[in-house]
C-alpha cells in the first residue's frame, strides 16, 4: 500500500493555539444559546408573534439568522471585539421578549451564563498568567 505523506520532511506539527478561559466558556455559552436561539424563531413563527404587516416566516429567518451570527462570533472570540458583540446578542435575545415574554426567561438564564462566562473566565485567564509568570521566575526575580 502506498503511502500518501511523505514522513521524510522534518517539519513538526502544527501547536494548536492555546484558548484562554473566556474564549472557551464563551464559545460553549454562544453555541448552545444559537439552538435555543432558532428554536426561538420557530416559536415567533408558531405563535405568529410579529406584527401584522410582517410576514409570519420572518420568525424562522430571524432566528436563523441570529442563531447563524452566534455560532459565527463563537468562532471569533479571540478577538475582543467579538466579546462586545456577543453583548449586542445578549441585548438583542432580550428585546426578544417584547415579541414573545417566555423568551425573557430565556435572555436571563443565558445572560447570566455569559455574563459569567466573560467575568470569571477574564478572571481565570489573568490568575493563569499570573502564575505563568511566577513559573518562569521561580525565586521572584
């Protein structure tokens, strides 16, 4: 059997980048709030929660949409403006509510999570370097 790769290049894999705490607890958060998310529009479209003028289906695409947006900044979160528009999201999940009122139950249960994802993991990810840098002088130099 041949074999696809040549194993004489001396080239070492690729290190993955290291994710901090925020990054991490924020993604998980942003993925499984997008379900929820398009579950959501379903809802707006069942319940024919929009106004008149504005066609049922508009729920569904919404939804989509925004459960599309989510799953996207998860991806992005090693950035920090990405952590300002998963805020923007959180904001958006709650005027939600205006359309349907249980969802407002929803924007509390997954704002807290993110709120505590973003805070404690900011907190975590700077008591990490903190001990990075005690690791690296071992004698307080």
């Amino acid at each position: 059997m041949e074999q696809l790769t040549d194993d004489s290049s001396s080239e070492p894999p690729r290190q993955r980048r290291a994710r901090g705490a925020a990054e991490s607890l924020g993604s998980i958060v942003l993925g499984f709030e997008s379900i929820i998310v398009f579950l959501g529009g379903l809802v707006v479209f069942g319940l024919r929660a929009l106004p008149d003028a504005v066609a049922p289906w508009w729920g569904i695409v919404g939804g989509a949409v925004v459960a599309l947006v989510m799953i996207a900044i998860s991806g992005l979160l090693r950035h920090r403006w990405a952590f300002a528009v998963g805020w923007a999201l959180q904001a958006l999940l709650l005027l939600s509510a205006f359309l349907v009122p249980a969802m407002l139950f929803v924007a509390l249960i997954f704002g807290g999570m993110w709120a505590y994802a973003t805070i404690k993991g900011a907190s975590l990810d700077q008591r990490n370097a903190q001990l990075a840098r005690e690791a690296k002088n071992p004698n307080g130099e």
